[in-house]
C-alpha cells in the first residue's frame, strides 16, 4: 500500500468483543448486569407466554381436525385446506402495517388490545356451524395474531444488543413449539368435554383456549413494557443505558471465534457512530430495494414451511399410525419438546461464537434429512422410522427459526429499516404458511408424499439461500474493507455514515 495513503487513513477505535461506549458516557455508575436482569423478568416470561397462546390458538386447528371438525361441518374437498389458507393471507397483509405503527404508538395499549380482538375470535369458533363461518372468523383471526409475532420481535431489538437479542428470540420463540406440546396435552384433556352442554370436543378446545387467552390479555394491559425511553420498571439512567446500548451496538459485539478481529475488520468499526433512530420514510423503500431482505425472504420461506407444517399436520400424520385420538394427540408431544430443549441449547452456542450461517446450515440438513425419511418409508409399515423422522425436523425447524429472524434483524441498521424489515421478512414469509396449508391434502392421507416432498423443496431452496447470504456479507465486508483502505469515504461526514445504515463502510455484516 502507498505509505502516503497509510497516513492519510482516518483513524478508528479498535474493537476487540464487547459493545462499545460513547466518549461522552460509558454509564460507569450503572449496574450493566442488573439491567440485563431486569429487562429480562420484565419481558421474557411475558412475551413467552403470550407467543404460546398465540401459536396454540393459531394451530388448534390441527387438533380439530383429529377430533372430527371436518366431519361435524361436513367440510369436503379442499375446504379445510382453505380454511388454514385464508389465515395466512390476512396474517400476511397485516403484519407490515402492524409494526409501522408499533414504532409510533404505545405497544402497552396496541398489542393487548389485538390479543384481546382475537381472543373474542377464537371463542366463538367454538360456536361456528358450517365452512363459511369457520373461515370467516380464521380470516379475522389472522388479522388480530398480525401484529403479536414482529411487533415483540421488535420490542426485543429495542432492549437488547445485537449480541443479546438471540438468546432472548429463542426463548421468547420456544413457546412456540412447546405451543404444540401444550395444545397436545389440552386438546387430549379437552376432548374428554365431547357431548358437555350439547358442544363437540373440537368446540371445548377453541372456547376454552380462546377464553384463556382473553384472561392473560386483559392483565397484559397493565404489564407489558412501553418503548424503552418510557419503561416503568427501568430508572431513568437504566433507560438512557438501554437506548445508548442498543443504538451503537454492532455485530462484531460478543464474538468469540478464538481470535480477535483482524486490522483491517477493526479499522471498519466505529465505536462512537451510532444508529439512526428517525422515523424516516426513506428506510422503508430502502428494505424492498435490498438485496438481503429478498435472500432472508427465501431462508424464512425454508424455515417457516416446515415449521407451519410441523405445528398443524403433526398430530394428522401421527394419527395415520392408527391409533386413537388420545394417544394421537399425546404422541406428538414430546416432538415438540425435543425441539424446543435443542432450539435454547443452540441459541446459546449460537450466541457464544457470534455466527449464524453454520446453524442453520445444520438446521436445514436435519429437516431434509426428516422429511426424505418421511417420502422414503411407509407410514402405516414402517411408523417408528416416520415417528423418529418427525423428531429429527423438529431438531431442524423449531431452532432455525429464531435464528434466520435475529440474522436478519443483526444486519439491519437504522431502527425504522429494522422494524420494517423484520415485518417484511414475517409477514412476506407467512405466504409459506399459505403455501403448506395446501401441501397436506386429505386425499393423500395418511403417506402424504406430495406434502412431505413440497417441503424438502422448500427446505433445499432454504438453504442454497443461507450459502448465497453468507457468500454475499463475505463479499460486502471484504469489499468495505478495501474502500476504507483506499480512501473512497475519507470525504464523508459521520451523519452521512449514520444514514447510509447498513450500508455505510463501517458496517460489518454478521455471518
């Protein structure tokens, strides 16, 4: 390199782990630990728990179906298809919308309020008597569930670090699949009501779920969290602490490769940048005109595919082994607590080396592997091999899924761009929810091999995205690095890299 531009070269803060400080504040009077904690009891275990009714109110369709909802509203054909498929429309065209206006109202108000619109839904799909009404209050159930999912995703990039927020995704998104845990064991206990009051099992289950929900979303109207600046559990220096940590968090925060950063990635960080928080408008076009919000789209489609299909077909395919509805329903339960034990296992090995790519790869090979399992062996044969292929797409889909999401939400800079991002990656994703809802059709019941082949598609294509997302943040960063070295940006003024976003020279990608 020429030596006069050597010393021409700006000179920026070598950062080796953890997050940096500001020159101005490094909040040495404040018990960073303490806060964590604090955040912590103030959101995990309410998120986790409304995530968990929200994902069994979504999928206790699947246990209807075991116990004779198609029967009783003598639905025929492709009709309970399109009755899982018209939840993922109105889930899909709501989501976007849901989280531009979480990041401009007060979320203690907003999403209580939609928990308890969906609630009222739920209950009275205990009441429907044919197709018409089943779709009409599914459709209405997806517009209400828009908002829950992205909106406390989001909440979470608010309060957490880049290097924090993925441990707390998992645990936060483990309700999910411990959602099918529990909906197994309420809809076998449930089921037990068939013939109480004149209503069917598949009734009790839908009244008593939805009714359970109603009760946590009114006490949620007193507890859950405001936007970070307003939070009623958090000191006024532990709020200005929260903010400044989350705005100049980077991805090069926690990692622990066994190595430290090298010359050229440290000189790419600067500690006192920052994120820009503005509401602006232009960050929303900036997320369709990016090239990583179409990537993550197609990785989310892999994941979210098998992860739809897991959560509503599982107790279906189980109940083509022949046994009773009970055992039925009971089978599928430790299916998806395996997952959800691995899921919080790999998020702290996730977290602790600072990359995503290679846990997702494994996630995706495991699902693979599951469902060539499930096309290669006959279910009604050969049932311990499908039963234990469903445990292997279990260990693949419930962990990848938090993770292709916080991926995403690391490489994201410039609050607006992330809120709208990770809306768009969620809602446009949902149409892979659509898509799996048609993949399971009674007429293949119960080998279901154009399903289970529809979702090794999926999965494939998954994960040839992983290898284009990883090759192409190489590729940026490296590129970054030059131009920096060169001097391509020596004009620029910090407000100019703080606008850029993710796409200033100073942002390192996370693989």
């Amino acid at each position: 390199m020429d030596p006069t531009l050597s010393k021409e070269k700006p000179h920026f803060e070598v950062l080796e782990a953890v997050s940096s400080s500001s020159d101005v504040d490094d909040f040495s009077d404040v018990d960073k630990k303490k806060v964590l904690r604090k955040v912590d009891i103030g959101i995990l275990p309410l998120f986790s728990l409304l995530y968990l009714l929200s994902f069994i109110d979504r999928t206790n369709i699947g246990n209807a179906k075991v116990e004779g909802i198609a029967q009783d509203l003598n639905l025929v054909g492709n009709q309970f298809n399109m009755v899982l498929l018209i939840f993922g429309v109105t889930y899909t065209l709501f989501e976007i919308p849901s989280n531009m206006i979480l990041r401009r109202v007060n979320p203690r108000i907003f999403l209580p309020a939609t928990m308890v619109l969906w609630s009222i839904v739920m209950t009275l799909m205990g009441t429907v008597r044919n197709y018409a009404q089943l779709m009409v209050t599914r459709a209405l159930l997806g517009v209400f569930e828009a908002s829950l999912f992205p909106g406390m995703s989001f909440m979470l990039s608010m309060y957490y670090s880049k290097s924090e927020v993925l441990i707390r995704q998992t645990l936060f998104f483990s309700a999910a699949s411990m959602a099918g845990a529990f909906s197994g064991l309420l809809a076998a206990g449930i089921s037990q009501m068939d013939g109480l009051g004149g209503y069917e099992g598949w009734r009790w289950i839908f009244i008593l779920e939805g009714l359970a929900t109603f009760v946590v979303a009114f006490f949620a109207f007193f507890v859950f969290p405001m936007h970070p600046e307003k939070c009623s559990f958090l000191t006024p220096r532990e709020r200005e602490y929260v903010l400044h940590k989350v705005k100049y968090s980077s991805n090069t925060d926690g990692q622990k490769m066994g190595k430290k950063l090298d010359n050229d990635e440290s000189q790419m960080v600067r500690a006192d940048m920052g994120e820009d928080d503005s509401n602006s408008r232009h960050y929303v076009w900036a997320v369709f005109k990016d090239w990583q919000s179409w990537c993550m789209l197609m990785i989310y489609y892999g994941v979210c595919a098998p992860v739809a299909g897991m959560s509503i077909f599982t107790p279906i395919i189980i109940s083509g082994f022949g046994h009773s509805n009970t055992k039925t329903q009971l089978m599928a339960v430790p299916v998806f607590i395996v997952g959800t034990i691995f899921g919080i296992l790999q998020s702290f090995a996730c977290s602790r080396v600072g990359l995503r790519s290679p846990f997702l790869i494994f996630n995706f090979i495991c699902m693979a592997i599951g469902y060539t399992i499930c096309i290669a062996f006959d279910v009604r044969t050969h049932t311990s091999a499908v039963y234990a292929a469903l445990f292997v797409i279990s260990l693949g889909a419930y962990p990848a899924f938090p993770v292709v999401v916080i991926w995403f939400s690391n490489n994201l800079s410039g609050a607006y761009k992330r809120a709208v991002g990770m809306a768009f990656q969620i809602s446009f994703g949902q149409l892979a929810t659509v898509y799996a809802s048609n993949f399971y059709r009674e007429k293949d019941f119960p080998q279901f091999t154009l399903g289970h082949s529809l979702e090794l598609g999926f999965i494939l294509v998954g994960l040839l995205f992983v290898i284009i997302c990883l090759s192409g943040y190489s590729y940026c960063n490296a590129k970054r690095r030059k131009d920096l070295a060169a001097g391509k940006y020596d004009s620029f003024t910090d407000e100019d890299f703080r606008r850029m976003g993710d796409k200033s020279p100073h942002f390192v990608y996370r693989l």
